[in-house]
C-alpha cells in the first residue's frame, strides 16, 4: 500500500487479494473433501495462473486508463476548456434587446 491513499483506492487489488485467498483456501477444501494432495496441487497451480493472468491484465488495464486521461488532458489547452456556452436559444446579450 502506497502512503496516502487508503486502501478502498485500489479495486483491483482487492480483487487479486481475494483471488490469492482463494488460491489457499480451495486446496485445503479439495484435501478436506477427498480429493488427492496431487489433485489438489494441480487445481491451485491452475488458480494461481488464472490469477497472476487476471492482475496482469488488470493492471494493464489501470495503466492504459491513465495514460488516456493523460493524453486526454494534455490535448485541451488550460483555462480553454469551456469556451463556448451552449444555454440554447434566446439566452444570449441578443435576445434581451427589446
């Protein structure tokens, strides 16, 4: 966790949180429930895959966000982002002429 910012900022990595807890807890559930140690270690090899896939993307996707938003702020110009006003018709200085 980076200084300043709270823990609800990072969605994506609640979600890689739970995704690892569950990476722990599905073994121990196959164990309890039958299923052999083998078995077991195969379905949280494929867990663990499925998740480092999942926050790979994730964080692609967080980073190519940004970079728009970035891209997106350095094409308008400051103090130029309302230039015009679109209150519609008959809200101009013309229309108060009498």
């Amino acid at each position: 966790m980076r200084p300043g910012r709270r823990p609800h900022d990072d969605p994506a990595g609640d979600v890689v949180r739970w995704a690892a807890f569950s990476c722990l807890l599905v073994p121990v559930v196959l164990v309890v429930y039958g299923t052999s140690f083998g078995g077991a270690a195969v379905a949280t090899l494929g867990l663990v895959a499925v998740t480092a896939a999942c926050r790979a993307m994730l964080r692609y996707s967080e980073k190519a966000q940004r970079a728009a938003l970035v891209l997106t702020e350095d094409r308008l110009p400051p103090g130029r982002r309302r230039r015009h006003s679109r209150a519609g018709r008959g809200s101009g200085r013309r229309a108060r002429r009498g």
